[in-house]
C-alpha cells in the first residue's frame, strides 16, 4: 500500500513538473495599441510591453512572444466569450439661432 501511494505521488510530481506554469499575455486593444503590464512574481519581476507577450505568474523567465495558436489553445475559449465591443459615436450639432431680422 505504501509503496502504490510513493508511486502516485511521484507520477503526480512527475506531471505537474511537465505541466506548462500559469501566465498572462498582454493582448493588445482594439485600435492594435498595447498599455503595460508588471508581473510580480515570487521569483521575480517581468514587464510586458508588446502585443501578444507573455510571462510565467512566478516571475522567473523574461517575457517571451506567445503564439496565435498557443493563445487559442490555452485562451480561445475565455476569448470567444468575451462581449462585442460598444460602438461609440460623436455628434455635433450646429446651434441656429432664430433672428427676427433675417
């Protein structure tokens, strides 16, 4: 029994070492403009400053470029969900004063 429960918990390690560590990736805005994002991690700091750049939560690597086809594998769904974007207009209005004169 012992030795079943030494097995599983090394398999569980084992995958959870290959598995790829959380991270974000700064997707850009709409008009194709990117912000900034400082990742703080408890192994270090990372800043994000282009579109589609990515960086592990713990903070360890620098910021790698995160592939369209990564992004829809591990985001698309989240990404699929999201609302359409509001459509804004501005108008202007001509002020016309009715004059008696004219």
């Amino acid at each position: 029994m012992l030795r079943k429960s030494f097995v599983t918990l090394l398999l569980a390690g084992l995958l959870a070492a290959c598995a790829s560590p959380s991270y974000v990736v700064l997707l850009p805005d709409l008009d194709g403009g990117t912000g900034q994002v400082e990742v703080r991690g408890t192994k270090g700091t990372q800043v994000l400053a282009r579109a589609n750049e990515g960086a592990d939560l713990d903070g360890a690597k620098p910021p790698y470029a995160v592939s369209e086809a990564r992004l829809q594998e591990d985001f698309g769904a989240a990404m699929a969900a999201r609302p359409e974007a509001a459509e804004q207009f501005q108008l202007y209005f001509r002020k016309r004063w009715l004059d008696a004169d004219r």
